[in-house]
C-alpha cells in the first residue's frame, strides 16, 4: 500500500489531468461504443500512468547565436539542361 501511495504523490497536475481525461474518454468510448475513443483514451491514460509524453524532443530552440539585422545568405542554384 505504501507503494501506490508513493507511486500517485509523485505526480503532477498536469499528469492528473491527463489520467482524468483519458480515463473520460475511455468511459465515454464504452458508453457509445465508438473504437477511436477507446484508442485516444488508451493513449491519454497509458501516457499519463506510465509517465511517458515527447521527451523534450518537440521543444523550440531558443539559443539563437545570429543577429536579428544580420542579412540571411543565400546560395545559386545552377539547373542543367
């Protein structure tokens, strides 16, 4: 029992919300019988219960090393025929 208090205080809102949401969706995709509501519930619940989401991975670079005046170069392109 401690263990599963331990596992669910380690959560965020953000994760809660996303449980919730999943688990909503997934009563409503059995309530109508509808497949694709099961599936995007699925997915929302298994991401928020094994804390899983895009890694950072999707995130906007922010170190921009050029100057906001500087002119962009660019290169000709040659077409042969």
């Amino acid at each position: 029992m401690q263990k599963i208090k331990a596992y669910f205080r380690a959560w965020s809102l953000m994760r809660g919300i996303r449980a919730g949401l999943g688990l909503l969706v997934i009563a409503q995709g059995l309530g109508t019988g509808y497949t694709l509501s099961l599936v995007l519930g699925s997915v929302f619940a298994g991401m928020a219960f094994l804390n899983i989401g895009c890694n950072g991975s999707c995130a906007v670079n922010t170190n921009n090393n050029s100057k906001p005046d500087a002119e962009p170069e660019f290169e000709e392109v040659v077409v042969r025929k």
